[in-house]
C-alpha cells in the first residue's frame, strides 16, 4: 500500500476521524471525506486503497484491549473546545448539526473520547515495537540517497511586471521597453518603476521582490530568463507566458548536495514514519 495511504490511515485514527462521522454520517460519506482528504496529499489515490485504509484502521480499533484506560479527559476536552469553536452562530447552530446527523453533544465527546483511546493504544504499541531510528541508519540512508534531497538553485529575483490579462492589450512590448529605457536613460530606478508601473500586487510596494525562486516553483520560460542573467545586472524586455518582465538578480545559489547535519531530523522522521508504517501494516493485516 502506498505510503500516502497509510499516512491517511494514521490520522484517521486520531480525531479527525470521529468528524468525519460527525460531518458525513453513514460509511459511504466517510470514505468520500477520506478520500478527498487522501488525494489532497496525492492525487493518484485510488478510492479502493482509502476504503482499504479505513478497514485496516477500524480492525486496529477493534483490537484495542477493553481495559487499556489512559488519562485523557483533558484532551477530549481540549477537541471539543476546537469543535465547539467552528460554529459560529453558536449553540444553536451546533446543537442543529448534531440533531441532522442522529447526534447528541454526550455522544460525541464519548466518541472523542474512544478516539483518542484508540490513539493512545496505537501510540504505545508503536513506541513498544518500533525502534527508534540510530544516527548510523540515518547516515547510511542519506550515503545511498543524497541526490535525492539535492538542494535546488536559488535566486533572489525582483521584476517590474506587466501581464496580459487585459484584452486590450494583447502586446505590451512597447510598453516595458519604454520602461527599460528609461532605466538605461538613468530616469528612473528599478523600485520606482516596481512601485508605479508593476502589475505584481504581491511585489510592487517592496521594489518587485520576488524572494528566493527556484526551477520548481516558477514557469520555465520565466526561470530560464532568470538562469541567463548576471547577478546585479538588469534584463532588458522579457516576455513569458505570464506577461512581460523588466529582471534583477540580487543573490544566486548554486545547486548543492545538503550536508548530513542539515538534513539529519528530517531524515530520522522520514526513516521512523516508514518504519511505523510498517508495523501498522502488520498490525492491520493481523
């Protein structure tokens, strides 16, 4: 089963879980709300492998011993204050929601209160089974995997902007060279052109800073522009698929292999999360 899914399958143990029956009543509205919480994360879930996700997850909830009893009144407390609080129009609001759904405010918190039993029960048979994740491990992982996590380049960008959005004005050529011009005539500088020409509302009040961009975050065509130029140098007219652009790199970072200490904790997580997920698997296969 894919790794998304049982990561679907771990949070439906907690209480989101019992909202989901609050909000959508019979099963059928629980695997719907789960599987469109599944495909936010990865959009090639399937339907099947959520409802087997589910059915892994109520066997878990069945295996819990009748007379494992940890303190949690005051979490349940806790998730109800949160719930309470998503109701605007108050109780009677909340107490309506509850009445459509067959429910009353009693056995609601008794079911967070299973939930989190549920929870508690799975948490200590994880810590029980899992070993934690050594610092060899880690560092043999990130021996065979390193390109993996390569840290992408990076450039700190600024524009002056114009898009095609208007319908009016299909080509703006003549506009951002007129603006370039008057860069190169020493007219104006580049945030005074940012702040009283750029169409980037994000950008324009700060010199058109872009922030750190890289390959992935920004359209190609805008990025290789970006990758041509030198840093502190001004482009001239560039048209991309989002409009025209004036450009500036202030900072560039090449592409580089992070060192070991950088990415340590989140390789241990990522280690300790598939490890967990295996015993779930076992666990829910049993």
């Amino acid at each position: 089963m894919k790794a998304g899914i049982w990561i679907l399958f771990i949070l439906a143990i907690a209480v989101s879980a019992c909202w989901w029956r609050i909000s959508c009543g019979m099963h059928a509205g629980q695997l719907q709300a789960a599987w469109r919480d599944a495909r936010f994360r990865d959009q090639q879930t399937t339907l099947e492998a959520v409802s087997e996700a589910l059915n892994a997850n109520r066997r878990l909830r069945e295996s819990r011993p009748a007379e494992f009893g940890v303190e949690i009144e005051g979490a349940v407390q806790a998730e109800f204050d949160v719930w309470q609080r998503q109701f605007e129009k108050g109780e009677m609001d909340r107490t309506g929601r509850l009445a459509l759904q067959g429910q009353t405010e009693q056995r609601f918190k008794h079911q967070l209160h299973d939930d989190l039993l549920d929870s508690a029960w799975l948490e200590k048979q994880l810590l029980e089974t899992a070993a934690p994740v050594t610092d060899v491990e880690a560092r043999a992982w990130f021996t065979q995997n390193a390109e993996s996590l390569r840290i992408p380049a990076r450039y700190r960008v600024a524009h002056v902007f114009l898009s095609r959005h208007d319908p009016k004005k299909p080509d703006r050529t003549a506009e951002i060279r007129a603006l370039h011009e008057r860069l190169t005539r020493g007219d104006a500088d580049f945030g005074e052109l940012a702040l009283n020409y750029s169409e980037d509302e994000r950008t324009k009040h700060r010199g058109g800073d872009l922030g750190w961009v890289t390959a992935i975050r920004m359209p190609i065509d805008f990025i290789q522009a970006v990758e041509r130029l030198e840093v502190g140098r001004i482009s001239g007219p560039i048209e991309t698929k989002l409009g025209w652009h004036l450009l500036r790199v202030a900072e560039r970072h090449v592409s580089r292999l992070p060192e070991f200490e950088e990415v340590r904790a989140e390789i241990i997580a990522a280690l300790d999360q598939h490890r967990r997920t295996s015993i779930l698997a076992k666990m829910a296969g049993g």
